[in-house]
C-alpha cells in the first residue's frame, strides 16, 4: 500500500512520468500505470475466521473469561493449561496448540486496551 500511496504522490505531486517512476522504484511499468493514472485503490480482503474457537462458540467462552480475568490482576489470571483444562472440562476436543493460537490472537487485537489505562493513569498522575 505504501508503494502504490508513493506512486500516486510522485505522479500527481511531482509530475513525474511512468516511466522514471517506474526506474526510480524499480517496479513494473504496467504496475506504475495501473496505480498512477487510476482513481481506484485496491482493497484489502478480509475473510472471516474459520475453525473450531470460531465455529463452534469456543472462541466465545474463551474470550469472555479472557476479558474478565484481563480486570484482575496478573497473578490471579488463568493460564493457557488451566483455560484449556476448563474447555476440556465442558466436552472442548481441541488442542492445547489450538487453544494458545487463539490466546495469542486475541491479546494481539485486544493490547490496546491495556494501554488506554496506562496512559489514563499517566495523565492523572502527571497534570
């Protein structure tokens, strides 16, 4: 995307022609055409997650005990075994792996809210 945003900048800012953009980022002369002369940008497709933690509302249960225990403190959280040994408690065939990527996932897309407390205390204690 940073390529096709510089190509569109060279060619309507600088007023550069195809063919030196094309030398100057080393990139096809048909790629430099399609994305400077064109109003359309390409767009980024999302699929949808797939799985037994997305099909089977496993992911559900373990997001929501995530959630709560993310209001405790560190040393009063679950672990990656006893989630998984909870799951296996209530019929979950899944993997350990399984269950861990998902947890990785999950503390990637859910870190910046851990961070708006930090820099709210930050701001409180610092005027």
């Amino acid at each position: 995307m940073s390529d096709i945003n510089c190509i569109k900048h060279l060619r309507n800012n600088k007023g550069l022609p195809i063919t030196k953009i094309q030398h100057t980022l080393n990139i096809n002369w048909r790629t430099v055409k399609k994305y400077a002369d064109e109003e359309q940008l390409p767009t980024t497709k999302i699929s949808p997650k797939k799985g037994m933690m997305h099909d089977e509302n496993w992911g559900e249960i373990v997001s929501d005990w995530l959630f709560e225990d993310s209001k405790l403190r560190r040393k009063e959280r679950r672990t990656k075994k006893k989630l998984f040994q909870e799951l296996q408690e209530l019929g979950f065939k899944g993997s350990y792996r399984t269950l861990g990527y998902f947890v990785q996932d999950w503390n990637n897309t859910h870190h910046h809210e851990k961070e708006k407390g930090f820099e709210l205390s930050q701001s409180i204690l610092n005027p």
